[in-house]
C-alpha cells in the first residue's frame, strides 16, 4: 500500500537538502541533530536491544514532549514512565490479549505482509521488551475533554521524534488503550486522567530503511478538496 | 496559570545545551535548525504580517507533516492550502462567529488575560490574516475513525515545527472545527473528510518569548501515578 520515500516526491525540486539517515553506532546518543534529518526520517521501532536508557535522557525526551502547544496552554499530558519488568509485562499481556482477540484479525489483509510481520511482532511482546514505556494520559480534568487529542498527540509527537533525535527508536501505539480501565487500574490513574498511548522508547535491534510514505500531492490541496496543489511538473 | 519556562524545570542539570531563541530577521529562511532549539522554543503566533509565503515554502512544511506516524502507516491526514482571500475570510468571519457566540465566554475566567488577549485577537481575526491558512483534515475513509486524532494531531505538530524551523509563525486552532459541516461546505470536502484543524503560516507581526510551561516533575510520573519520575533535588 505504501509508496515510494515521500521525501522524494513532496521535494519537487524544490531545493530539500539531502536527509542524513540517523543510525548511530550502538549505545550512543547524540546531544544535537538537525530538525528537518530527524523529522523525515522517523520511523517506528518495534524490536529493541535491553540497554538501557538512563533517566537523564528519558528527562530529555519528556521536556521537549512537554513543550508541545495544547488548548488554552492547558498542558493536559500525563506521561507514567513504566520501568518496573511486573508493570512492563503486564502491559505486553494486555497488549497481545487485545491483538490475538480481535485486532490482528481485523489488519488481516489491510495491511502490506511487512508491516503486518511488523506490527505482529511488536503487539506480541516487541513493543513491551523497551527498557521503558511511556504511558501517555491525558487529563480531562485540566482542559475540555474533546480537545484531549489535539492536546496530547503533539506532545507524543514531540516525544517520538526527540527520541529519534537522540538516536533512540520508539514508536506511537494506541492499541493498549482500548482496555483503558484496565491499563489505568495496573498505573493507579485517578479519575479524570485516561491513557491514550504507549510509547516503547530504547535502543533499536536493527537498523530501520527510509519511511515510506505517499506523495504530498495526493495529500494536499489548493483552496478546496480536489484542486492540487502542486501543479504537474 | 502557567508557570515558569519549563526548559529550566526540566533540565534539572542534566546537561542541556543553551536553547537559541529561533528569531529570523524579517523575510529571511532559514535553511537548516537544530531539533532541540526548535522543538524548545515553539511558541503560538496569532498576529502576522501580510507578506506573503511561497508555494515551495508550504510544500517543505507539508511534506514534513506527512512525515508524521499514523495508524497502519494509513496517512489519513489532508491538507487545503487556503489562499484565496475570499475564503481566508469566510473562515476567519465564522471562527469570529463561534467566538463571540460562545467560546470567548466559556474561556472568560480560565486564561490569564495576557493569553486571553491574545486568543481574542486571534480569533476576531488575527489568524485568518495569516497569508495561508492550512485546514487540517482527517481521512475516516482510509483508517479506523477512532484512530483519526492519533493519526493526524503528529502531523499537525510536524507541520507547526517545520515553519517554526523555518522562521515562520503558525498556531493549532480547533475553534473553526466546531463548525465542520460549513467549513466542510466552504472547502467541498466529500463525505468522510472532517475538518480537525486550521492552522495559520505567516510571518511573526512581532517577536514571541519563551513557552511557558510547567515544570515536567508535575506532569511525569515512575512506574505508578503519584510517584515522580523527577525526585526532588
């Protein structure tokens, strides 16, 4: 399904400098990267080494998530940052149950046979061996609750793409919040606060490719839906 | 209500590099930034000036948006590059509209008023004045409608790093949307498109600060909600 590098075609000749690849020798991390390196090439990581992440560097990450904007400057995220091998676990266990009892059936066929392998590997237990997950909440009690999303997935964004920026590998799950009373019981969440994301953050088992992603032309329009917005060239 | 600028609070010590303020004198482009500068010092901008930004400025942001992660690699997001200033305004008259019919009251009282200035500006027409007004859209035809906000709001955030990145003032706005099947109307968006956000690119009208933010140890727990992930120093 997905085509070519999008780099590729939303560039056009439009003078994109060339994307650095961000791989580092094993157990490095970088203090600086340049923003549009790290942005285009992100990619999900669902396969880790158990190194370690020191707490310094997960502090890292969650400031620039922090730094997200959000409604009103309301700053509803949550982030529990799960260590513990019995929390890990239990996540990793929720996490398969949902897949085997209905999500993986319900991919079937949507999706390429890679990713599917992918994804299949992470939802049974690639995702839940990170060294760290992050649980990502949003707390209603703060802002408006339909604005929750817009408020939070840019804080998850920012999280995904400064671990990438340090070299790490990570990678944006929602299928655990769908038992959300569940996963909010094992992390003690008051009333009011709702998970909606796990963030697996450590050090990828193997090197990831370009992302693939389909041209901006058919992702963007001139005015009104159905006008290009690039032109042919 | 926000607090202190979070870089500090966050940062505890732990070996940040200095955040360069990203201020580009007036018209200039910058090619290239550093992740963490940028992503530390995003700031909303709701008043612009009228100079104008170009097409292949505008594909740079966007192809960074679709660079975004979505659910099953799906790209439901969809962008209408609004430039047509008979548009730009019937935008701008129906968020005024939401605005005064309502919104500015439920916000009375919950924004400090340095921020609520801002907001009223922007919202009885400082946004819509922005030379392009990008309305984000989600795509429920290619991916799971739940998903929509996980899969579109990372995009959202690509696309306000990059102008940021490259010297450019953007801010997420969500008001417009509570009008969708007009905004829906005005952009002949086709059933299953909804509109999610509008978000202004132009250049800054006058210099922004740092965020402010929370410090993260209130908003970052270990293992449980109720532990801190930061102990106290």
């Amino acid at each position: 399904m997905p085509g070519p590098a999008g780099r590729r075609c939303g560039a056009q000749g439009s003078g994109w400098p060339a994307v650095r690849p961000i791989q580092r020798p094993a157990g490095t991390i970088a203090p600086v990267a340049e923003f549009f390196d790290v942005v285009l090439s992100q990619r999900a990581t669902r396969r880790f080494r158990p190194d370690e992440v020191d707490d310094a560097t997960v502090a890292k990450i969650l400031t620039a998530a922090t730094h997200a904007p959000s409604a009103e400057n309301s700053q509803p995220f949550v982030f529990i940052v799960v260590r513990d091998p019995v929390l890990r676990a239990a996540i990793g266990t929720l996490t398969a149950r949902l897949w085997e009892g209905g999500a993986r059936a319900l991919e079937t066929g949507r999706l390429s046979p890679a990713l599917m392998d992918e994804v299949d590997r992470g939802a049974r237990g690639g995702v839940a061996a990170a060294p760290v997950l992050v649980v990502v909440c949003g707390d209603g009690r703060v802002t408006f609750a339909p604005t929750l999303g817009a408020s939070v997935f840019p804080a998850v964004q920012n999280l995904l793409l400064a671990a990438h920026a340090l070299g790490l590998g990570s990678t944006l799950t929602t299928l655990p919040v769908l038992a959300g009373p569940e996963l909010s019981a094992l992390l003690d969440l008051p009333d009011g606060v709702e998970p909606l994301a796990v963030v697996p953050l450590g050090h990828a088992a193997t090197p990831l490719g370009p992302p693939r992603r389909r041209p901006l032309a058919e992702k963007a329009h001139r005015d009104r839906y159905g006008v290009p917005f690039l032109p042919e060239q």
